[in-house]
C-alpha cells in the first residue's frame, strides 16, 4: 500500500493508546472531515486515542495541505489509493479499518465526515466491547418501520427485501458511526465486502450489507453518539444530549446556515478556516440560487418534521429506545446474547 503520513506519524512511542477515532473521506468530503476531526480531538483526552484520517483518491496538492494542517492539529493524517480497498469508493472504506489502520489500535470509534463532534467521547471510547462486538446506533428508519403510512411501509418492505425479520428490522442500525473491536471488525468487513461485491441492488448499499453480516454482533448505543440532525425538529435533542451530531441529507452544515442547525452549525467551517487557512479553498459553498431553495426547504421540513416526529409515535420510539438502554450502557457486562454471540455465526437475513 502507498501510505504519504503526517511527519508525527513516525517514530511512534511506546504505551501508545489502543483507540483511535478515524475518518476515511474522499477529497469532495476532506474539508468538513477535518472539521469534525479538529472537533474530535478537542473533545477526546490524548492519553485515551489518537484522531486518524486515511483520505482517498485526493490529489497531491490536497495531500500535502492537509498533511501539514493535520500535523498541526495533533491529527494523523494518511493518503491512500483506492486500489488498496480493492477498487471500492471511499465510503466503503470503513469495512477495511481492520486493515488500514496501524497494527496498534485495538479498537477503532469510526464517524463520518457529515459530521460534528460536540461533546467528549471519552465515555464511549472507554465503554467495555466485547471480542467480536461493535457498537451502533439505531438508523432513524427504525422508528418508522411499524408506522402503517405510504413512509413505513416502503420500509418496512425495504427491511423485508434484506430478509430482516420484523424484531432484527428494530435493531437495524446506522453505520456512520461505529465503535469496533478490530479482530472482529477484519471478519466482518471481510464477509461484508464480499456480499457486497456478489450482490447489487440494494438502496443503502454498504449499510444493508454491513447489517445483513454485522446485525448478530451490533451492541446498540444511544442516539448521543449519532444524532440525526433533522431529529432538532422532534425535539428531543434537550432529553438525548448529542454528543456527535450526523448530517444525514442534503443540506450539510457546510452549505450554510439553514435549519434547524442555523448558525451554531455553520459557524465551526469558517472557525477551522479561520485558523487553518491553507485548507479554505477545499471549503465547498453553494452559489446563491442553491442556498435560497435549501433555505426554502428546511423551513418546510422543520413544519414537516414537527408533525411527523415531534408530534408522532415517534418521538416516543426514540425516547423508548434510549430509556432501554440506560440500564445495558450502565451495566459492567453486556447482555449473555452479547457475550456468548460467536464472531461470524452465519449472518441474518437473505441476501438482496
């Protein structure tokens, strides 16, 4: 593999930390990922894990720059080709951790680049994960899946087309952010990309095969750690306390100020560009056609949303989802189903 690291890469010095929290972005995300990774180290303590980013297919310019501002940020920073995932897109990346990342983190915390991180992720990074298990939050589909509207029912189908039973369909989770044991992260990378490179068809490609293969070995986690920004308009963000905030659709923060994160999600962009001014031109912003529709529709869909979620059986799915699991997050040992799940038992459901 072709590796270009940061210069504090090198050299590494014993009693390193065993976690790291990684990105793997391509370069159309490399900007708003180092964003949410200078926001990662802010809020995770240095003795506890190194903040990495692998970035593909970017160009040697875009390395360099971000090589450097990483440097600064106290940020690993590691260029790779795509070919060394096998060809796949860079959002496939994350099923070949096991493989990219120095041989000494034991677990990795895995996020997204649509993402910001608000709070400490110490309390995660130091939850026990059992051999063979990751942790994931439930996808936001799960709350609609049993709702008997036009909405559920399309998922509820899309679940069914997996061969996700009803009870395995509630546990679905999200993948863009994933808490992982290595050793089992490789296996189910492994068998993932490879349901993935036999099959075709699926909506959410690389998240169905990831909970197709992982859903045996997915420990839940609270919605704090993956927080659907458009769940602001359910209004239970006061009662969940986000901690790392997911963009899910179109518009990203880094669009502008629109809602429901207005200016408190727009303004971290210009504060890293502010401060790292060499990464400024890969700041992707809209022409003034564009930002006036996306600022039209989340107007909408915070109405929308408001009816649908915060005035819905849903809300109080996800206020139920988090009251279950206070008890398994506080406890010293995760459920026996957890502890006596083999790693790569034969994986849920059909394929597509």
């Amino acid at each position: 593999m072709r590796i270009a690291e940061s210069a504090q890469t090198a050299g590494l010095p014993s009693g390193m930390p065993r976690h790291c929290v990684c990105y793997t972005p391509d370069q159309s995300y490399l900007f708003p990922t180092f964003v949410s990774a200078v926001q990662a180290r802010r809020h995770t303590s240095r003795h506890l894990a190194d903040i990495v980013i692998i970035a593909f297919g970017i160009d040697p310019v875009a390395a360099a720059v971000f090589a450097e501002a990483c440097a600064r940020a106290d940020i690993r920073f590691m260029n790779r080709s795509e070919a060394d995932i096998h060809g796949a897109p860079a959002m496939l990346a994350r099923l070949f951790l096991a493989e990219l990342l120095p041989e000494h983190y034991e677990y990795f915390l895995y996020v997204d680049g649509d993402t910001q991180v608000e709070a400490s992720l110490d309390d995660l990074l130091t939850m026990h994960l059992p051999h063979g298990m990751f942790r994931a939050a439930a996808d936001p589909m799960t709350f609609a899946c049993d709702d008997t509207d036009r909405h559920g029912r399309g998922i509820a189908a899309h679940f069914a087309s997996l061969g996700l039973s009803p009870s395995e369909a509630r546990r679905y989770f999200n993948t863009g952010v994933i808490h992982a044991e290595r050793q089992g992260w490789a296996r189910i990378g492994a068998e993932a990309w490879k349901l993935f490179s036999g099959k075709a068809g699926s909506r959410f490609p690389d998240q169905d095969v990831l909970n197709i293969v992982g859903l045996p070995y997915c420990l839940p986690m609270s919605l704090a750690w993956n927080f659907p920004a458009y769940m602001y308009n359910a209004r239970v963000a006061s009662l969940i306390g986000p901690r790392i905030v997911h963009y899910m659709a179109q518009p990203k923060p880094w669009n502008g100020a629109f809602p429901p994160w207005n200016h408190g999600g727009w303004k971290a962009y210009g504060e890293v560009a502010a401060r790292f001014p060499e990464t400024a031109p890969y700041w992707r912003r809209n022409g003034r056609a564009k930002w006036v529709r996306y600022h039209l529709q989340q107007r909408y869909r915070r109405v929308t949303e408001t009816f649908t979620w915060a005035l819905s059986v849903k809300r109080e799915r996800i206020l139920a989802y988090e009251r279950g699991l206070k008890q398994v997050e506080s406890a010293q040992e995760p459920p026996d189903r957890a502890r006596s799940q083999p790693v790569l038992a034969p994986s849920v459901g059909a394929s597509f």
